[in-house]
C-alpha cells in the first residue's frame, strides 16, 4: 500500500501525523474538547503553508495551529497503511518503491505531511504572480561589459554552484550546449561546482569554493558582474533524521548560499534549483534514500519561503534591500530507479552510477546534461537568455 495518504478535513487538504520516513502513525487522543469554538480551517490552513515555507510562526499561531491539528486527529477516519521497515539514517538501503516523483504527485499525495507538485498544490508551474517577477527579473538579462554595465558586445554568465555530482554533470552540459548552434552566442557558461563542497561548504562568505568560483571565472574570461543566471543543486554530505531535520538544515545553508551569490554577483538575477537524482544504488551514507527524494522538498520551501514573502529571500527592492535572486525550478532531476516517469520515461539504472552508487557515470552525466540543455532550451522563462535572438 502507498504511503501517500488522501485527507479532506473540512475542505482543508491536511497532512496526517507521519513517523519514521513517511509511515503514518495512528490517530492520537487530543485534549481538544466538544465545547471548544469550532476551528476556521482557512485560517489553519495560512499557518499550515507559512510553517512548511520556513517562517516562524506567533505563539498565537502556534497555539491555533495546535487546536487546528488536534481536532484533526480528532476527526480523521483513514485507514492506517501497513508500515514500511526503515533503515536508519546511516545505512543505505532504503526500499523506495513507494516513493512518486514530485512532479507525479497530487495535492492529495503527501508525504511526511508535503503534498505534491514542484510548487505545492500538485502544481509545476509557479503561481502567476511569482510567474510574473521572475519574468520581471530574466528582463535585465543581458550582455553586459566586465564593469556590469549593458552592453550587446558583453557576456551574459551562467555559473553552477553545488558538489561533486553538479560539476561533473555540468561540465558534460558545458560541452554539449557550446556546440549547440541555438546557443545564444553572448552566453558563456562556467562550471563554479566543485567535489566535496555541498551547500554546508558553500554557505560562508569566505569559504573556498567561491574564491575557486572566482577563478573559474576569470578563466573563462568574464567577471563576477556579468554573472546572471545560476544553477543550484541542492544537497549536503551525511544527512541524518527526518526530513523536517536534515531538511531545514539544507534549507538553511542553501539560503545563505544564495543571499552569498547575491552579494558576490549584483547582478545575479535568476537562481533555477535542482534536486538530487535517484539515491536507491547507494552503497555509503554520503547521501542516500530518501534523502536524495526529500531534497526536492527543501528547494521548493525555498520557492514558497520567496513567494511568502520572507525577507531572507527578497528580490524587489520597492520592498527592501535585495538579498537574493528570484528562485526558480530548474529541471527535475528525480525518477524511482528503472521504473519509467510518467511524463517522459526518465530512469535511473544501475549503470548511470560508479561502484559507490552515488557519482554518476559517463551515462548518468549524459542524462542530467540532457535535461538541462532541453531544459534552458524549452522552458518559456529561460528562451530570452539561453537561446539565440534568430532562435526564439
């Protein structure tokens, strides 16, 4: 039986409590009474979707949010699914059959208490008002002069940011779109991942990596001004508990590496985030299942922290200082194994991995280069500055 639970409360789509990896528990007594004033289940619902965006919540919320859930339990008559045997956080293994890509998922699938969709809702596309910012925003991407200033003899840059996995796919990008003659020919792309150094490497302003970034730049014969557009992977080495652990953590070392980004290349305009790819060969705990599946979650937090409203993750200066770029979904990344994704037959098998079942392989390589390249080449948001003028 799918660990993904359908739960309609009141109108309100409402996750049931989850255990370990995604098993649902029982339903618990609550202290909740009959007398008590009847639950405005909209209002649960706002303070459902600012917790899952990162915000901290009021002790007002918290307490309303509280009595929310607690009459919930209280009504709630869904079967309990038969448990899944887990393995711990250590130990690779993790049977994943059960697991639907995030783009496959409704808003009535949940897992550990997260619906479905890129962007929640059981939606891949983003809310047209977050639609229209980023379209606000890939406007100003354009060739500009090594000072940052707009120029149509300039460069237009590209960068990734993420490990190991990142650069080795992203070089093999690099190469396929250069001679890709729809390329646009003011683009230059610079590969900034380096092994070993995952979000938590990343996420000081002085660490290495970004002085390694800078010289990558400077390599490829552009400056940190004329850098407009970034790929994020999003992972960290070892991660360990549940997803509302491992995953604010990656969360938050992601958003300071984005607020870093801002800060080093002014005129950063647009961060597209990836997940992981499948983690089921595994055979170490540098990053295994399900962490490699929950990570699609923490990038779209992310999103809905921005789109929230969050200042951490503020764009438009009529409403404050700029501290990050405008956050979008880059390709997506994940399908379960061998078993075909529904929207494009994308798997994952055993060859696409070297002997640790981590590090892709030539073919794994090629395979995320692909859905890159079809990616910047198809994605409506992404023709303006990938794709050649005469190629729109």
């Amino acid at each position: 039986m799918h660990r993904f639970c359908h739960l309609m409360v009141f109108g309100l789509l409402w996750p049931m409590s989850t255990g370990a990896k995604g098993q649902v528990e029982t339903p618990r007594t609550t202290a909740v009474e009959e007398g008590d004033a009847p639950i405005d289940f909209e209002r649960a619902r706002g303070i459902l979707q600012k917790r899952r965006a990162g915000i901290q919540l009021t002790a007002d919320e918290q307490a309303y949010f509280d009595r929310a859930e607690a009459a919930r339990r209280r009504g709630q008559s869904a079967a309990r699914p038969a448990p899944q045997a887990s393995r711990t956080p250590q130990q690779p293994g993790f049977d994943t059959r059960d697991l639907r890509p995030l783009t496959e998922m409704a808003a009535e699938d949940l897992y550990q208490g997260e619906d479905g969709g890129l962007y929640g809702g059981g939606k891949n596309d983003p809310p047209d008002t977050h639609r229209e910012a980023a379209m606000s925003a890939l406007a100003q991407v354009q060739p500009r002069d090594p000072a940052g200033n707009p120029d149509p003899d300039g460069r237009v840059v590209l960068l990734s940011i993420s490990m190991s996995n990142a650069t080795q796919e992203f070089s093999t990008f690099k190469r396929l779109a250069d001679r890709d003659p729809e390329k646009n020919p003011r683009l230059t792309i610079v590969d900034g991942a380096q092994g070993g150094q995952a979000m938590a490497e990343w996420s000081s302003p002085t660490a290495r990596p970004w002085e390694q970034a800078a010289r990558r730049l400077e390599a490829a014969g552009v400056t940190p001004a004329q850098v407009q557009v970034a790929w994020v992977k999003l992972a960290n080495k070892l991660p360990q508990g549940e997803l509302h652990e491992h995953g604010r953590k990656l969360q938050s070392d992601t958003l300071r590496v984005l607020q870093i980004a801002k800060q080093r290349f002014p005129n950063l305009q647009v961060a597209y985030l990836s997940s992981r790819t499948y983690g089921g060969y595994a055979t170490n705990a540098l990053n295994p299942e399900p962490y490699a599946f929950e990570s699609a979650f923490v990038a779209r937090w992310l999103i809905q922290q921005q789109i929230a409203g969050d200042a951490a993750l503020r764009f438009d200066p009529a409403h404050g200082d700029i501290k990050a770029p405008v956050l979008l979904w880059g390709p997506y990344l994940w399908a379960n194994g061998d078993t075909p994704r529904s929207t494009d037959g994308l798997v994952w098998n055993r060859s696409d991995f070297v002997a640790d079942g981590v590090h892709p392989s030539p073919s794994g390589r090629e395979k995320v280069a692909k859905l890159l390249l079809n990616f910047f080449k198809q994605d409506s948001l992404a023709l303006g500055w990938f794709v050649a003028p005469e190629n729109p």
